[in-house]
C-alpha cells in the first residue's frame, strides 16, 4: 500500500520474475509422456493374452500356422488400437505417440530379447 507521502513517480515499477528450474510446458510434456508409458505398460500385457487366446482357439479349430499367426498378429493391433484410441479421442498427441512408441518397443523386447513366438513359446508344436 502506498503511503500518502510517497508520489507515483517514485514508487518502483514491476519486474516480472524470471523463474528458475523446468518450464511448466517441459514437466506438463514429461508428465503426459510419463501417463503415456504407464498406458502402454498395462495395457500391452492385456492385448498380448487376449490374442494369446485367439491362438488357442485358432488352435482348436486346427487352423494353419499362417493363419494362426495372421490372426494372433491382427487381434493383437486391434486391441492395442483400442486402448490407443483413449488418449486419441482426448487430443493428448503426445501420451498417445509415447504409449505407441512404450508398446512397440514391448514387443520388441519380448520377440527379440526373449525369444518370444505366439504359438511354440505358450503351446509347442501343433498337434496336427
């Protein structure tokens, strides 16, 4: 508050403050990157044993290996879509290339770190 003595003149003018540390538009962009990984971490797990169920009842109806794999590969996609269509329908862009980015390199890991193949590696050979 001024005192009556004091003028206009004389009163100091405002200076914005430079603030120090991590702008706000870096942590809001980690942050969302962070909910992005999160996605792809819980769900890649769900759509990998739902199409891991699509394997064995491909199995029981004695389809084709080419076929089995076509199917495993496609209902895998589509679920994974799914989850992605979240952060699409809520304009996030960067949660949803991030959890993209998180369930790509999930399956990366998964094939070429563990060896990991949709029919042999849960069910072995095919009985037929």
């Amino acid at each position: 508050m001024l005192r009556t003595a004091e003028s206009w003149r004389r009163r100091r003018k405002a200076y914005s403050r430079r603030r120090k540390g991590v702008p706000v538009v870096v942590k809001r962009m980690l942050i969302e990157a962070v909910y992005g990984a999160l996605l792809a971490v819980f769900t890649f797990p769900i759509s990998l044993f739902i199409a891991e169920m699509g394997v064995w009842v491909s199995i029981l109806w004695m389809q084709p290996e080419s076929m089995i794999l076509t199917n495993f590969y496609v209902v895998l996609t589509a679920i994974q879509a799914m989850f992605l269509l979240i952060p699409a329908y809520h304009k996030q862009p960067i949660r949803l290339l991030v959890a993209a980015f998180t369930a790509y390199m999930l399956w990366l890991m998964l094939v070429g770190v563990a060896g990991f193949h949709p029919i042999l590696t849960v069910f072995g050979e095919l009985p037929y």
